[in-house]
C-alpha cells in the first residue's frame, strides 16, 4: 500500500508534541485543571470555590469542609494505576487512527499489556458517546458490519443466511445530516418497528428524511416534514438536490475499519466502536482530543461485562 511520507511524518510529529508536552504528572494534572476547572478548583466534596493550593502535590485543600482533593477525584482517572501520560498519548494515537487502531497495536505503542489497552480503549470510546440530535436533510440508510460465513456449520449457514440473508451480521442504522454529524446505532433487528424509535430520537421533526424504498421506513411522512424515497432497484439513485451519497459512503469507513483493523467484533461491542468511528468523523476538523479529556473527567464511565 502506497504511504504519503508527509502524512506519516506529520502523525510522528504530533505524537512528540503531546508526549513533550505531558511529559510528566504535573503537566497532564495542570491540563486536566484547564479543561475541568478552568483552572479554578471546585470542591468535589461540597463544591466550594473557597480552596488553597497544597503546594507540590499537585492537590487543593477545601477552607469550607476541610478536605484535601485533586482534578483526578470522581473521574476515571482517579482509581487507574496507569500514567496520566499515556492516557493522554492513548487518547491521541485512537483520535489519530482513521481506520482505528487495534488494542495490541495500542500496547505495543504505550508498552502495556493487551488487556490493560483493552480496558483504556473501552474507556476512551464510552467517552466518544454523543446524543447528537440532527435536523434539516438528513440522509438514512442501514448496513450490515462484521459476521463471517466460513466458520458458520454449512447446514445452518444455508437455513439462516438463504432463508434471512444477513442473519450472520450485525444491522446498524446510519443518519446523517447535511453539513453536520453523523449517528450510528446497532439495530436489535433491521425493521420499522426497531428503526422509527431511534430516529425520533435523533431527528427533529422539521426535517427532511431521504431514504431508499427499504419497507421500514414506511410512514415517515407522518412524522417529518418530508420523506423522499429513493428507489434503488429501479434505479432511482436522486432526485433533484436529494440523494444518499454521503451516508452511503460513509459506510465504506465503517467497514474499513471493521475488516482493515478489527476483523471481528460481536453484538455486544458493536455500539463502542461505532462511537469511536461516528466521534472520529464528526471532530475530524475539531478539537476532539480536549473534548475526550473533558468527557473523561465529567464521570467515572461504567463498564457492563
């Protein structure tokens, strides 16, 4: 594959900058004041302003209830034993990969173990989440990622994929609005009846929805201001100004980065990494980095298995 020496030296370049930068505790502690605090310290015990700095500790002390705390308390960070630094680095190398980057390759770059990445990776992407609610023309299209059908027993493979055609891959739905975001969801089934909740979440009723004849989007003139459907199997690729370019190239994203660098990934992850890839893409031009950080440090990110 053809490597531009630019793109490469420029993604070396930034990874010195952020690990010059953070080179130490303080510098990653001193950063995390900025984006939390605006570099004015709460309380997280009785949310006074009133504190004193304790010198060296890169820790405060609360003049109302006492208590000594520092940015860490009540976030992820506070009870991981790995360094702030490589937190820092780990958030920039996933930013950074555009078809993402596997949880050994992210080991081998900060010197961890696979699953000591596994769990930051999983952590960085719970960060990534958004409820991002779309309006104007919004394109809406589903696909299939993952699943392979070499290692399926051949009797259930023709019984499953002959008689449903994709019951080996996972159905995810895709919406995305002109000039702005993109929203990806796993899809329980691919049919009206799991497809119509989830975009009324997402999509403001004064839209304009487009979508290929797909019989589960059936009726969504009731509930936006216009539904153009596009006929694809008689061709019917636009009409007028409407099309479904944009997210139906979007997809090739998804999958590059499902076959390219995940290979597998069950139902129970999927949503994860379709943060990660939906994140990636909508603060392609943004500060993404700073606002991971902040998400971080909002919460401690739950888990489930």
């Amino acid at each position: 594959m053809f490597c531009d020496p630019f793109f490469v030296g420029k993604k070396v370049m930034e990874i010195i900058k952020i690990a010059n930068e953070y080179n130490s505790k303080s510098a990653c502690i001193k950063h995390l004041e900025r984006i939390r605090w605006s570099n004015e310290p709460i309380c997280p015990y009785c949310n006074s302003k009133t504190t004193t700095k304790v010198e060296k500790e890169c820790r405060h002390k609360c003049r109302s209830c006492n208590r000594s705390f520092s940015v860490l308390v009540g976030t992820i960070f506070e009870a991981s034993k790995l360094p702030l630094q490589k937190w820092f680095i780990a958030i920039h190398l996933i930013l950074g990969a555009k078809k993402g980057i596997s949880s050994l390759q992210l080991a081998r770059h900060l010197t961890i173990n696979k699953d000591t990445a596994w769990y930051l990776q999983r952590r960085i992407r719970l960060a990534m989440e958004e409820s991002s609610f779309l309006k104007g023309i919004v394109e809406i299209d589903e696909t299939y990622v993952g699943g392979s059908l070499e290692k399926m027993n051949r009797t259930k493979t023709h019984k499953k994929f002959h008689k449903t055609g994709m019951q080996h891959k996972t159905p995810v739905l895709g919406m995305y609005q002109r000039d702005g975001k993109v929203v990806l969801r796993v899809l329980e089934k691919a049919n009206g009846e799991h497809i119509k909740p989830i975009l009324n979440d997402f999509i403001a009723q004064q839209s304009i929805v487009i979508t290929d004849g797909f019989g589960g989007y059936n009726g969504l003139s009731r509930y936006y201001d216009n539904h153009i459907v596009l006929n694809h199997s008689i061709k019917v690729m636009a009409i007028n100004q409407y099309n479904m370019s944009r997210i139906e190239g979007f997809w090739s994203i998804v999958k590059r980065a499902v076959i390219g660098t995940y290979h597998k990934i069950s139902y129970k992850y999927m949503q994860e990494y379709l943060n990660e890839i939906a994140f990636k893409f909508n603060y392609r031009h943004l500060d993404g980095f700073n606002l991971v950080i902040e998400n971080l440090t909002k919460r401690s990110i739950p888990l489930s298995g």
